[in-house]
C-alpha cells in the first residue's frame, strides 16, 4: 500500500479552543473545515493532521510531528504562552513535548 496522505486525529472537547491552540502550533489556521466539527491542515507532502470535537474520547490522542527547527518552534511557542518544559534529549533525536488543550500528547522532534 503507498499512503498518499497521513493524517493522524485528534479528539477535543472544545473545538474553538482547539483551533486556537493547534493554529498557534502549526503557524496559521486550519486549511479546511470538511464536516461540522472538523478541522483539517495539511503538514507537507503526505502529512497533515485532523482535529476532532469528539468530547467523550477527548484527551485520549497523540501524534508526533517533525520540525526543521525545533529551538526556534520552542521559542515561538514560548511567546505565544504555550506551555512546555523545553528541549529535551531522547535517545537519538531532540524532543518538545506539550499538550493541547484536552490533554492530547503531542511530541514534536527534529
């Protein structure tokens, strides 16, 4: 199977908070709005990322995402009052973690 498009979902209760919060995250707001509830970027070729008002199943989602940039990503989430304890070393790759606004863990790697 060749994927065209990944999109991981993730579920939130409040979806005007959500999209305040991933908007701040990605850089700009939402590409589409294909259904009531639904809330859709795409990420590069391949990539992109869905977020769902699904308040029963909030909190309950992850996804990891690469940047080119991790610093400057931190740094501009910093400015934006986005919480997070920093760059940190994994193993073989620098991660941030943060957390949207539901609890959904979101890892971001360069």
């Amino acid at each position: 199977m060749d994927p065209i498009l990944v999109m991981p979902n993730l579920r939130v209760s409040d979806l005007a908070a959500a999209e305040g919060w991933w908007s701040t995250l990605v850089g700009r707001g939402p590409d589409e709005r294909p259904m009531d509830g639904l809330l859709e970027w795409r990420l590069g070729a391949g990539a992109g990322l869905q977020v769902w008002r699904e308040p029963e199943a909030a909190g309950r989602s992850g996804c990891t995402i690469s940047v080119t940039d991790l610093d400057a990503v931190a740094a501009r989430l910093t400015t934006a009052g986005v919480a997070h304890e920093g760059v940190e070393q994994a193993s073989s790759v620098r991660i941030l973690r943060l957390a949207d606004p539901d609890g959904n863990r979101v890892v971001l790697t360069d």
